[in-house]
DNA sequence: TCATGGTGTAATTACAATGATTACAAGTTT
DNA sequence: AAACTTGTAATCATTGTAATTACACCATGA
C-alpha cells in the first residue's frame, strides 16, 4: 500500500502555479509538466479548489493560489486531495470475536496508539509550508 | 487508502499467543478471535515467523513467541506484516516532464518531507511495545 | 502403522482504489 | 460563431486486499 500520488502531484500543481509567473497556468499546461492526462489535473483542481487553495473559474484558462505560498502548509494539500480518511492511515480489522478477552478489547487498545502515529506523521506535513518547497526548487534551480 | 489490516491483526495474533497461557494458540484458534480465515492466519503467521517474533513449527500446534512481550515493537509487527514498503508510505507520481523546472526538481525536493514524516510515524510504532499492549488489555479486561 | 489434526503455501475469487482516457456539457473570449 | 477552457461522468486496466478452497507435508497418538 502507498498514499497516493494525487497528494505529490497536488503538490506539484500548486508549486508550479506559482513559480510560472509568466503564463497561464491551464490544466493542459499543467499535465505536460506532470505528464499525464488533463482531466486527471482538472479533478485535482476541483479538489484543491474545494479547499480553497486555488481559484479557478470555469472557461476561464488558469489557476491562482488563493492564499500566500506562506499560507499553505503540505498538510492543507493532504486534506484536499483526499489522500488520508479522518482517522484511517491505519486499518482495524472489522469483528474480532467479542467473547474473547483479546477479541473484544485489542481494538481500544491499539487505535490510540494508531491516532497518536498517523498524527505524529500530518504533524510533519503541517511543518512544511508550500513557500519553502518553492524555494527549495528555485535555489536547486539556480545552482545548475 | 488505508494501511492493510494485517498491521492490526497481526497485533492481535501476537496478544493472544501472550495472552493464551493455558490454550495452544492453533491458526484455527486465533482465527476464531479474529474472526477470519485459519488460512489468512496461518500466511500472516509466517511473516511474523520469517521476522524472528514468533516460533511456529510445521504440524505442531500453536506458536510461541520468539522474544519477550518487552522486546517486540509494534513498528517490528508493522515490518513483518509488510504493510508500507522502505521509504514509499507516500508515493511520487513517476515520470515528471524533466524540461520543466518544477518537474525536474520536484522528486528530490519532495522525497526528504515525505521521509521525515514516515519516520516521525514509525518512531511512535517504536515505542510502544507488545508488552505494553498486552498490559493495556488486560487492565482493561480487569477492570469489567 | 495409519488416522487425525496441524502448518505451509499456492490458486482462485470478489471487491475496492487508482490513474488514464474519452467524451461532452457549459462557460469565456475574440 | 469558432475556438478554447473548465467541470464532470463513464469506462477500462491494473493493483492490492482478504476470503476461500485445496492439498502437500509434518507430528502425534491410538
């Protein structure tokens, strides 16, 4: 199992709609630098826009941010791209048996442990603003 | 998305052994308290076997566990039953236009975060021990 | 020794999520 | 009106999961 790569590409999309000052960032646009298809961006769109991150409008080519790169964490991405249900990073297995000790009490036990980690790791996603992934590519950029 | 429910069920398996002092922990035994398949125990019991937790022996009856409650982690269960691969609890969509800016660089500028909130996730599945899970259920169990 | 019951493992099935693709309605611009 | 864009639904191939069946192999006890 792996989170999927809509949460690395939602990244991308907002990293890129910032950086190309000079042009219009249209999903087309968009999917080449990706590589991939266009209605797979504009789903994405949807989400980020949902989340209000973007601002798009439709017929209109382009997207904007609709906060400051300072003002979008990675976790801000996370959640608008639907990567993680509330809670879920980790499975419980459904029904153990209830008339065994282990059966009827190892889901109390292990789901605060579960929540404590999977917050451990959108505490980390949180940390990290889109400014500073924008910045880390344009100083990688600059030093070629 | 969601980490597979084997994490979860193989804490279970390892509980009950721990916990079923006066039984003999069989596939079809634990399966009960699980409530699934002898069959989906039996394939989770060999990865935990192929880990060193526990010891289980061809046409013998139950499986013991291999090290004390204290000395397994919940992160050597999470290695064992094989539910996130090294490094990829995130996934970065393959193939990014390399003539872009921000797709030439956004793998490299992306995968440290994606690892540093991985391990911030694994570092609290390393610190917490079956022994700590099994005292937790039978409080609990006392406590009826 | 042989019947019984256990582990080890492969094959199959059903199901859900993902990502790519196509298609088209609806909005905007020139 | 023509060309281009977003928004969205439908379809398809692929993959991972979990359940199930089946059977080879091993150990034990009558």
């Amino acid at each position: 199992m792996s989170i999927s790569s809509r949460f690395s590409v939602g990244i991308h999309i907002l990293t890129l709609i910032e950086l190309n000052t000079d042009g219009v960032s249209s999903s087309e646009f968009i999917a080449s630098s990706v590589n991939t298809n266009p209605a797979v961006i504009r789903k994405l769109m949807g989400m980020l826009k949902k989340a209000n991150l973007i601002v798009v409008q439709p017929g209109i080519a382009g997207a904007k941010l609709a906060k400051k790169p300072s003002e979008i964490t990675l976790f801000d991405v996370y959640k608008a791209v639907n990567v993680v249900q509330e809670k879920e990073l980790f499975s419980l297995h459904e029904h153990p048996n209830p008339k065994c000790t282990v059966g009827k009490n190892i889901q109390n036990t292990i789901e605060p442990i579960f929540l404590t980690a999977q917050n451990a790791m959108e505490q980390v996603l949180k940390g990290v603003t889109l400014e500073a992934v924008v910045k880390d590519i344009s100083l990688k950029e600059s030093l070629i």
